[in-house]
C-alpha cells in the first residue's frame, strides 16, 4: 500500500473535480462527495467514494472529512487534504511534504498570504461577512476566555499534510470538529486553537506563500458559483493581455512579453475549462 493519499471531497456541486497538472505516481487520489459522477469524468486521476458522514449541513459534512483522515483512510500513513479548486502544477508541494514526512512531522499547513494572527483572521471574517456575526462573536468570545496563546503565526488550510498514525491526531481532529459543529464553519478559526488544545505544533510546509499571485506551484480555480463572474473577468484579462502584446515592439525578445504570452495561455485554458462546464 502507498503511503501517501491525496485526497479532497466536494460536496453540493460546488466545485469542479479536475484533474491534477502535475501526478505523482507515489501518491493514491481519493475524492469524497455526494455525487456518483458516472462516466463524467474523462481519465481521472480520482478514485470516488461516497460520504462517510453527511449528517450536517453541506459545507460541515466536506469539514467532517477534511478533518478526519485517519477515520476515513486509515490505511494510510500520511494524508495530504488538497482543497478541490487547488491545481497542483509542478512537484514542489509533493516534495515538501515528503521532507516533512522524513521528519515525522504531525501537522504541516501553508502559511497564511495575509495575517499572522488568529485575531486578525477573526477581524477579517467579521468585516467580510463570512459567516453568521452573532456565532463569530461568540467564538472570538471563547476563544479569549481560553487564554489562547497566539503565536504570531497564521496557517491556511487549504493543504494540509498529516500523520495518520499520530496518537495526538486523534485528539486533534475531534477538538477540531467539535469547534467547526458548534461555531463558524470557516476552519480557519479553530485550526491553530486545536492544534493548542491537543498541544500539536503546525509545522509550516515552506516560509513561501503558496497562493500569492504570481505563483508557478500552484492555481486556484473558481469555485462553480463563482464561475460565471470569473468568466467574465478571465475574459477582460485576456482582452488586456492581447493588447499589451499588440503594443509591444519586438515583443518576443523581451522577459516581461514572455511573461504575457504565457499568462495569455494560462487564461485560455482556465476559460476552456470553465466553458465546456459552463456550456
């Protein structure tokens, strides 16, 4: 058996389940969701499992998996949660988590593009809305009383590599759920505090930050109900991007027109994707 598992789980259609750019043979893929998907999926590098726990709303039953990878792939040593709309380009991801494996390290997440306090992310989920504001308030509220010892660091958990085996694991993941199934379904909130609880400590995957614009690593895809104005701004990059390259004198011999002809090709193909769902 590998012993590494990529995995991820859609649930309610709300993303595409896209294949990988870059694979690693190393690796099984595993999708959970409430769909059976058929012979919709052309070549894919998913193996698609029904959902081991759908008592809870859409988005706490895609949490309930996220956060229990040794109950739902025990025959795995470690686990690599991979959000649906991440496109893994090149094997800088995979390789990290391999070093961190050798390390035996527990829990290793990206860290945050924006924040580095926990307190900040609850400001941000507050003036952005994200969630119902009486049960953010209530949850800061706990938090506080807690004690919590913030450390300055601030993870995402979009990728997320853990030790199946870890005795400490299992303790994590249900104050983890028991966070998310009684306050705010934005995990963020009640990673670190977890972790804290079950006194784990976050590696970070590499100081780089992941999601940043202009990333060669990774891309982040639009969610489905999102797609339709993505659409539309795909559209008018490209319009710009085409633009630009008609401006420019002997374009092809300069590193930044280099630059948009492959950004003029990233967006094709993002709109190709998004068109032949869309369509």
């Amino acid at each position: 058996m590998k012993k590494i598992v990529i995995y991820t789980t859609i649930t309610d259609n709300y993303d595409l389940l896209l294949n990988h750019s870059f694979q690693d043979d190393r690796c099984d893929y595993v999708c959970f969701s409430d769909r059976t998907y058929g012979n919709t999926i052309h070549d894919s590098q998913w193996e698609i499992r029904p959902l081991a726990y759908d008592k809870s709303d859409d988005v706490r039953n895609q949490r309930w998996h996220k956060i229990h990878p040794h109950k739902i792939l025990p025959e795995y040593d470690y686990s690599l949660w991979i959000d649906a709309n991440i496109d893994l380009l090149t094997p800088e991801i995979i390789n990290k988590c391999t070093q961190h494996i050798v390390k035996e390290s527990d829990v290793v997440a990206t860290l945050h593009p924006k924040r580095s306090s926990l307190y900040q992310e609850f400001s941000a989920c507050h003036e952005l809305a994200k969630d119902d504001e009486a049960l953010l308030k209530k949850q800061e509220e706990k938090v506080r009383s807690l004690h919590f010892s913030d450390t300055g660091r601030l993870f995402e958990t979009g990728i997320l590599l853990r030790n199946n085996k870890s005795i400490k694991i299992t303790e994590f993941s249900e104050s983890w759920w028991k966070w998310i199934s009684t306050y705010s379904m934005r995990d963020q909130l009640s990673f670190t505090v977890a972790a804290w609880e079950a006194g784990i400590t976050i590696t970070p995957l590499s100081d780089k930050i992941y999601n940043a614009k202009g990333n060669k690593h990774i891309r982040l895809l639009p969610h489905i109900p999102n797609m339709k104005k993505q659409w539309d701004e795909l559209t008018e990059q490209l319009i710009h991007t085409q633009e630009v390259l008609k401006k420019k004198e002997g374009w092809i011999k300069t590193k930044d027109s280099h630059w948009e002809v492959r950004r003029g090709e990233a967006l094709r193909k993002n709109l190709k994707k998004i068109h032949s769902y869309l369509k």
